[in-house]
C-alpha cells in the first residue's frame, strides 16, 4: 500500500503533470527527471514572486488583489463573498462563471490564477532528491504516465472464499501476475495435484522421477513459507519452476510502462503478497467499511472510532461542525453504507459521547440510548 499509495515520486509526478497541462510545456525527450523537477521549481518560484502569491492561498490571494486593484476594491470583495467557501485552495466548479464574469468586466486578468493556485503550491517546493535518486538521471519521458493508485491493487475483494470475482477488476497486470502465482501454489498445497501438474505441463515443464518432485516440492514450501523470500524471487522461482512463466505479455506490458513500480515491488516480502492474497480471496473475516457495500448481515455492530482518518470525522458528522461540510459529507455516505448493510439488527457504539451527540443520535434512530457504563 506504500507503494500504489503513498509513493512520494509517483506522487509528485502527478502534480508536475497538472502545472505541464495547465502551463503547456514541454520537454526534450533526453531531458532527465531531475532536470525537469529543477526547472519547474524554478518556473514556479518566479510565478510566486512576480505574481505577490507569496501567501499562496485563493482567499489571500483575492485579498492581495484588493489592493493591487483599489478601483475594483468593491467588486472584489463582493466576488470573495460569492465564491465562499472556498475548499483546499479550490473554486467550485459551478461558481467558476463569476471568476470569468469577473474578469472580462473588469480586465483583470490575474484573476485567473485563483485556477491554478493548489497546482503551483504543490510544486512549490522540490522533492527530495533522495526519494527518486534511482531514477533522477532517466528519461523523463518514461515517468511521464507514470501513477498508481490503491484501487490497481486492493479492487476485486471478496466477501467469502466462495464468492466469484467481480467483472472489471482494476487491479494491475502485476497484481494479476502474482495472483496467478498463488492460486497455482495453493493447488500444490491443498493436494490438488492434478490441476498444479495441468498447468505446468501447459507450460513445458515435465516431472519424470521420485528425486524431482522432491525438489519441486522443497522449492514450492520455500515460496510458500520462507518469509525473507521476496516479491521478485517468487517472480523469478515460478518462471523457473513452470508455475507462471514471466515471459507474458500483459507483465512485459507492465514493466515497460511502470517499471518504477515494478522494481519496487520485487523488493517487499512475499508474504506480504500473501496477506493481500488471503484479504482480498476472503480467507479472512476481515473487509473495510467501504468493501461492505452491497453485503447483507442479520446483525451489525457499527463502532465508530475516528482514529487518524484526515478525510471521516464522526463527531463532525454527529455535531454538524461548522466549516466541515467536505468531511461530514464523506462522513455520512461512508456511516449511511454500514447501517444499511443490517437486515435485522442494528447497534451503533461511539464511545464518550457529548451531549450533541446523544441529541443527533435520538433524532436519527428515535430510539432510548443505552449507558453500557451502567449495565
């Protein structure tokens, strides 16, 4: 998950991305990754500087316009008003015409970098060197499409081992690759031994005597169980093997396009692959609160923590904060999914409740609150 998620590189990759479209340039093909960062660095500084976007925020920068404009002082504090609130640095799209009425009334063009603010302060500083020093000296052309996102690696999740997979898997030819590797270990593991011999067959391999089935068998519990063994030496083992052969297409497709990626996850620990395996095949009793949706249980206990969800609050949810609109609205969809999946039963527990709590939940569900403290 560090990797399709919270990759630094990849990360900054897709900001650089937003300032090349919304500032049309290009690049040489030979030009490398760092010179690229570099530049734009640059390029963004002499924006800030020579625009007064050193606040670097929409609202501060609509104030700074005050006072370069002081004729238009008046319709540009009636303008701040309009667009409130104003989200992450963002303008709502449906209030973008009063940028645009704005501008061509009153020739002000500057205005248009209300747009381009949150892009221009996501690059404003340069990533740290140490993050990409393998790649910095490369093309930058062979990063450019670059990304990943979670869902390439945790879509598909079944409820229950027996479920079937969903049509439309986002999951990434990588991820499919590894999956492949799995499934036919878990053959040989589970003694079904006929279908792991198919499939190696299939691919070439032959097994003609006592001495190498022995070694096939030490090789397969080293994969399975050996928890140094990593991503990439599984890759390598079961090519060897004839259990997924490594020369496919849909992988070579992968490594050509997300190379990055692909050395990166040859470095992490097979059984962390096997965590993921047993997760999302449902071998587990586990699934996230999102994954529920469309799952039906008799009885469904909801314990609402907020733990370090910068994106779901409960007791915003539950107290109506003010200014948290974003928040309470995610909030709410995500708490509407888990209540809905009762077919019979329901108990929500939220520990400590405030009195506004107490007040809103009443409302909502109309029924007595239970103190468990005085059980």
């Amino acid at each position: 998950m560090d990797i399709y998620d919270k990759d630094k590189f990849i990360e900054y990759l897709s900001k650089v991305r937003k300032y090349l479209r919304i500032r049309e340039v290009e690049f040489d093909d030979n030009t490398t990754v760092n010179q690229v960062f570099t530049q734009i660095a640059k390029n963004v500084k002499e924006e800030i500087d020579s625009k007064s976007l050193s606040h670097f925020t929409v609202l501060k920068y609509l104030e700074k316009l005050r006072t370069l404009h002081l004729s238009q002082n008046e319709s540009l504090s009636d303008l701040i008003q309009k667009l409130k609130p104003i989200k992450e640095d963002k303008i709502e799209p449906s209030k973008k015409y009063l940028i645009n009425d704005f501008k061509n009334n009153t020739g002000i063009i500057e205005i248009d970098y209300v747009y381009d603010i949150k892009v221009l302060k996501d690059v404003k500083e340069k990533l740290d060197e140490e993050l990409y020093k393998s790649v910095k000296e490369q093309p930058f052309i062979n990063y450019k499409k670059l990304y990943a996102v979670k869902d390439q690696l945790v879509d598909d999740k079944k409820e229950s081992e027996d479920e079937e997979n969903k049509k439309g898997s986002k999951r990434d030819n990588l991820i499919r690759h590894l999956f492949k590797i799995q499934h036919t270990l878990l053959y040989y593991e589970n003694k079904n031994f006929s279908e792991f011999f198919r499939i190696i067959k299939k691919n070439g391999i032959r097994i003609n005597s006592i001495e190498e089935k022995i070694k096939l068998k030490e090789a397969i519990e080293k994969l399975l169980k050996n928890r140094t063994t990593t991503i990439g030496e599984v890759i390598d083992r079961a090519d060897e093997l004839g259990i997924v052969i490594k020369n496919d297409k849909s992988l070579n497709e992968f490594i050509k396009s997300s190379e990055y990626i692909y050395t990166r996850v040859r470095e992490v620990s097979y059984q962390e692959f096997i965590n993921l395996y047993n997760y999302l095949e449902g071998f587990t009793p586990y699934s996230t609160q999102h994954k529920t949706k469309g799952s039906e249980y008799d009885n469904v206990l909801i314990v609402l923590d907020n733990g370090n969800w910068p994106k779901y609050n409960f007791k915003y949810l539950f107290e109506n904060t003010k200014d948290k609109e974003e928040i309470i609205e995610r909030t709410q969809k995500l708490f509407y999914v888990c209540c809905t999946r009762a077919k019979e039963n329901l108990a929500v527990y939220y520990l400590a409740p405030s009195e506004k709590v107490l007040e809103t939940a009443k409302k909502w569900f109309g029924v007595s609150i239970i103190d468990l403290d005085k059980l």
